[in-house]
C-alpha cells in the first residue's frame, strides 16, 4: 500500500485497493488465468506481428517462434532493397518483441521437416502458420529454365545475402535486361541493377556488389502483358526510378496518348501513379531531370500489351539470347481488364531475363488445408478452415501481395482471433502443455540445434562490425557454416 502511493498518489491508490480487496470486484480464476502456450512459424513480419499483440494483449500468453533460416526478419532482410535501409527499422520492434521475456526464438528449424504441425498442436495451445511465400509463380513457357533467366526471387535473394542464392552468379555481361512483370519487386531489380556504384554501399552483398561493378548492363526493359493503367508498381518507386542518377527514362509517347481522359474517374494513387508516366513520358522535363537525363549513361523503360511465348535459346542450345512475346489488347477496362493476344507476335534480343511475376506460398503437409487455386492456407480472419487451434497470418494467409503495413494489419486481426478464442475458452487451456519444453527432445532426437535470439545477436554483431570495415552499414554473413562457427555450436 505505500509503495503504491508513493507512486501513483493516494487516489487511484485507494481504489486500486478497493477494488483489489473487495470480493464482488475480484475475477475468479478463470481458464485465461492460465498460461496459453502459442506457437509461431516463420519470423518475418507476419511472425512477429503476430507475436507483438498476442504479448501486449494478454499478460499471460508465452509465444514461441519458430524459422527455418539461422537468422530472422525473413523478407525484411532478404527481400527489402539494400537501398531502403529506412524500411528496415521495422526490425528494431521486432527485437524488442523477442527480447521479451515471455517470447522465445528458434531459428534454424524447418517447421514440416524438423517437426510436424501435428507435433507443435500437441505441444501448443495455439499454432499460427505465417511462413509467407517462399517460391515463385512461373511463367510456364519453352526456354523458361534456359542459363541467363533468373527469377526475382532468386536475383534478390542473391544480393540480400540469402543463404540458398548465394551462388547464383547471374552473367551481367548482356547490355540489354528484360525484367518481365511491372511490380514494386520488378522495379527493386531494376534500380538495382542501374544505380551508381556509389550509391550501392548498404547491406548488399560483397560479392553481388563487386558483379555489379563489372556489369555491363546499359538498359533494363520492364515488360508488361496490360496496359499502363494496370501497372503494379506505386509511385514513390516510380519516382525514385525517375530521379536515378545516370539514368533515363524511355517511354513511348504513344502508350500514354489520350490517357488523361481515361483516369478521371480512377482512385487517387492510381491517379497520381499514371500521370506521373503521362509527366514523364510526353512532358518537357524539368531542370532538374534534364540535367541527369542529359548525361546518363543507361536506360530504363516500360513495354505494355506483350505477353512472354517462348525464352529464344542461343544456336547451342544453352543459352537465353532473347524472347518471344504476343502482342495483347486489353479486354475490359481498369484493374479488371484482362490481356489477350492479338495473333501478332515480337522477338527481342538480351542475354539476361529476371522473372518477376510474383511470388507463391507452398503447402505444408497433409494436416493443413490448402487452397491451390488462389496459392494461400484457405481462413476466416486467420483461423484454418476446419481445425480448430490452427491459424494462419502475412503472405500465406493473404497471398503474396502487400506492404509491411498490410501484413502488420492482418497479422494483428489474426492474433486478434486467437485472443477471442482464448477467452471463449475454446483453447483448452485448461490441459497445461509444456511448449519448447516438449519440442526440444524431439529436435534433440533427430540432430537439429536451434538457433537462440541471442546467437542471432552475436551474428548480427560480427556483420555489423564488418560492414564498418567495409564503410557499409552492415557485411550479411551468408554462408551458415560461417554463422555455425561465430556461435560456437
Ligand atoms: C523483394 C521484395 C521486396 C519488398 N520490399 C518491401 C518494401 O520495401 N517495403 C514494404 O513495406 N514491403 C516490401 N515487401 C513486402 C513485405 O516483404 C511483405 O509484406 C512481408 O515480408 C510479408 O511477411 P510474411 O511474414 O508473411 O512473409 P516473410 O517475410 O516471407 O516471412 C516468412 C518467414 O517464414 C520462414 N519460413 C518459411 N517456411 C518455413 C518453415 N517451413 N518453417 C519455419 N519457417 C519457415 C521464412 O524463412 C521467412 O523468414 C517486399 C517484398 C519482396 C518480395
Ligand atoms: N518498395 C516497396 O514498397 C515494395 C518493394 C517490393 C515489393 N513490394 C510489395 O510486395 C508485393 C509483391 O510484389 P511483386 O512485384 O512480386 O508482385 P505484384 O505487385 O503482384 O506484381 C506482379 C507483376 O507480374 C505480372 N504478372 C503476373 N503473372 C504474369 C504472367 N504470367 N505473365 C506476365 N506477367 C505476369 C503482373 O501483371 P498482371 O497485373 O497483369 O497480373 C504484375 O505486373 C507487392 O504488394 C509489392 O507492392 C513493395
Ligand atoms: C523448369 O524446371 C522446373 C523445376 O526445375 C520444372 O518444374 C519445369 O517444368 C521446367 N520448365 C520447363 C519449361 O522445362
Ligand atoms: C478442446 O477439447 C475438446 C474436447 O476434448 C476437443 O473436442 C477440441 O477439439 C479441443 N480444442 C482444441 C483447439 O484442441
Ligand atoms: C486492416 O484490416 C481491416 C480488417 O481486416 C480492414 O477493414 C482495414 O481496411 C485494414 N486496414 C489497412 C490499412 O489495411
Ligand atoms: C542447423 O541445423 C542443421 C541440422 O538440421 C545443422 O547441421 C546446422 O549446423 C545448423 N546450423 C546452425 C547455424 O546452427
């Protein structure tokens, strides 16, 4: 009682107090009195979400993560461009979520490999799947598999450092590159590959920087199978591909013609994005543009209506020396229009085509539902259709579409699921269950050595330390062998 008021004054204190010792006030000690034990899988910003408001709303809950990489933040690290560090600040609230002290992490565990869905269910109370979309869409045509055709997937997973990617080796020496889709991540590789040099010292890898520096890449095509007014990207990138420096834009004024009549009507973002194209393509550049336009050195543009046919192999048959597309038109109007061949078809020469056409989720075993169709775990608001317990956040719940914002959104529903769940007393929380307890001899058994949050932080500490060799902000270590020895496993 005194020290009570002596620390929030003697009113609230008295009925605290009240409160506190009178009888009709106190909840009897319910089944949310216990402690839930959740499980998570995958620590990207599905995962984490997830985990922040489980901890902030229930004072009890303990959240155990689980990743299949050593290290965490899956997209944030491995897919954010290295010149976006301001989007990584997300990770600074992440680590304070699994700095919390009813919050584990477990890295370097395959949750479908290392141990079952149907094991963390016994081990858990609650089990939520946020393992977004670890595979890409493919395109399905003749030459797709051709040497000198990458997914964006694969290109960015090779210079964010991405274990699997590391040796990917991409052959820079095509003047020409055709990135196929109109995306945010088609035009990540875009600038990636037409930034300065300069520019470039940021958490990108060692390696990839210095085949960049020897690149002989001069013009980067992003090709899209509709219109102008269906393109995917936003226009915060868009403009930073308008202001790149030693670079220029190559739109053609025709794509544009007679556009600013059809977007009257249209949302505002897509609004603004399209006549920023209109601006750039048929308007008289300011001083500013003029200036770097005037000097650059490499190019950039937009092909609308061609859908790839058929990646052309060279005479030996080894190689992509360029690719045939369909002329499309449009059927239908705005977000819903669909492309279909006119008949005609175009040959393009280049020696280099990243895939960019998304990314997809992949099942996870027999004992959890999923819909092929649309690529995602089939819910409602997180929970998995038909099994009770079993919830689902981020790119695997939604598909693989959206900012951070937007995975942070559903994966705070998701959570908010499991919380009424609680309280509905539809966990059982009445069965104690013992959580990492259980799982670590079954990980024991079959070999696996989790990686702790504060391995992950001696790691982060080495590449941060080389990086400042370096003069980056940070040298990703990506060989796990290598992480296997800083942490002395
Ligand atoms: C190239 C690229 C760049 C992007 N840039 C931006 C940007 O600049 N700004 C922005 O706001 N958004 C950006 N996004 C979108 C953002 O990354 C996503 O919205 C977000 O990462 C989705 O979160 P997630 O947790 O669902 O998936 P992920 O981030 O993919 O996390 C899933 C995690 O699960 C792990 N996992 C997979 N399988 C298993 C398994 N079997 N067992 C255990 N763990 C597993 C993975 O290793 C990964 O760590 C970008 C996306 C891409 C692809
Ligand atoms: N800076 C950022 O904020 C940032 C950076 C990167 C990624 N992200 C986000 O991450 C998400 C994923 O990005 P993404 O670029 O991978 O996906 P996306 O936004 O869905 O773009 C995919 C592109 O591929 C095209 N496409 C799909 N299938 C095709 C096919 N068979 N043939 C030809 N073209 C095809 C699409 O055209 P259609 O429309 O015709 O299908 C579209 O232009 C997005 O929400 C994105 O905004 C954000
Ligand atoms: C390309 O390779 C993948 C797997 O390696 C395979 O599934 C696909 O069918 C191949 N595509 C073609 C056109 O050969
Ligand atoms: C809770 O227990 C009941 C009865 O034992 C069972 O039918 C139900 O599936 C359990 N719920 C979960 C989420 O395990
Ligand atoms: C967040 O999710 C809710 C419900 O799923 C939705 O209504 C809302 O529009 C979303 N907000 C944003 C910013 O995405
Ligand atoms: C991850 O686990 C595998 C066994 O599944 C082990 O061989 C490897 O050394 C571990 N890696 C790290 C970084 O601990």
């Amino acid at each position: 009682m005194q020290r009570c008021l002596w620390e929030v004054g003697w009113i609230p204190c008295l009925l605290t107090f009240l409160l506190v010792s009178c009888p009709g006030f106190k909840r009897p000690l319910s089944t949310s009195e216990r402690v839930p034990r959740i499980c998570i899988v995958g620590s990207g910003p599905a995962g984490f979400y997830t985990a922040q408001h489980l901890l902030k709303h229930h004072k009890l809950a303990r959240v155990d993560i689980y990743e299949k990489l050593p290290v965490p933040f899956g997209l944030v690290r491995f897919g954010v461009a290295p010149d976006h560090p301001e989007v990584k600040n997300v990770i600074n609230t992440f680590t304070q979520t699994a700095q919390s002290d009813r919050c584990s992490y477990y890295g370097n565990v395959t949750v479908g490999k290392d141990v079952t869905v149907e094991e963390l269910q016994q081990a858990y109370h609650a089990v939520v799947l946020s393992y977004g979309a670890e595979d890409n869409r493919i395109l399905g045509i003749p030459g797709e598999n051709l040497s000198g055709v990458y997914s964006a997937r694969a290109f960015v997973g090779w210079y964010n450092g991405l274990p699997e990617n590391r040796d990917l080796k991409p052959d820079l020496s095509s003047k020409t590159v055709l990135v196929l889709g109109q995306g945010n991540v088609a035009l990540d590789v875009a600038r990636i590959l037409l930034t300065p040099l300069d520019l470039l010292r940021t958490d990108i890898t060692e390696g990839s920087l210095a085949a960049i520096a020897s690149s002989k890449v001069k013009r980067v095509w992003l090709v899209g199978r509709r219109g102008p007014l269906q393109v995917a990207f936003t226009i915060k990138e868009l403009r930073e591909m308008v202001n790149l420096p030693g670079a220029r834009p190559i739109l053609d004024p025709a794509d544009f013609a007679g556009l600013r009549d059809a977007i009257k009507d249209v949302p505002r973002p897509r609004k603004r994005l399209t006549e920023l194209m209109i601006k750039t393509a048929l308007e008289k550049p300011g001083e500013k543009e003029a200036k770097i336009w005037a000097s650059a050195t490499r190019e950039w543009g937009l092909k609308f209506l061609r859908s790839p046919l058929e990646i052309l192999p060279t005479a030996d048959g080894k190689r992509a020396r360029g690719i045939r597309m369909a002329v499309t038109r449009l059927e239908g109007s705005g977000e819903s229009a669909t492309a279909v061949p006119t008949g005609e078809v175009e040959e393009l020469e280049c020696g280099l085509i990243l895939s960019s056409i998304g990314y997809r989720s992949l099942p996870l075993g027999s004992s959890v539902p999923f819909d092929r169709k649309h690529g995602i775990i089939p819910n409602h608001l997180g929970r998995v259709q038909g099994v009770p317990g079993l919830y689902c956040s981020g790119w695997v719940k939604r598909g693989p579409t959206g900012v951070i914002i937007t995975t942070m959104n559903d994966s705070f529903d998701t959570a908010q699921s499991v919380l009424e769940d609680l309280q509905a007393g539809m966990l059982n929380v009445s069965n104690t269950k013992e959580g990492f307890e259980s799982v670590r001899s079954i990980l024991q058994s079959r070999g696996v050595h989790p990686v702790s949050f504060s391995d992950w932080e001696k790691i982060d500490a080495a590449e941060v330390a080389r990086g400042q060799l370096a003069g980056k902000p940070r040298e990703k270590i990506v060989d796990p062998q290598e992480m296997l020895q800083l942490i002395g496993h």
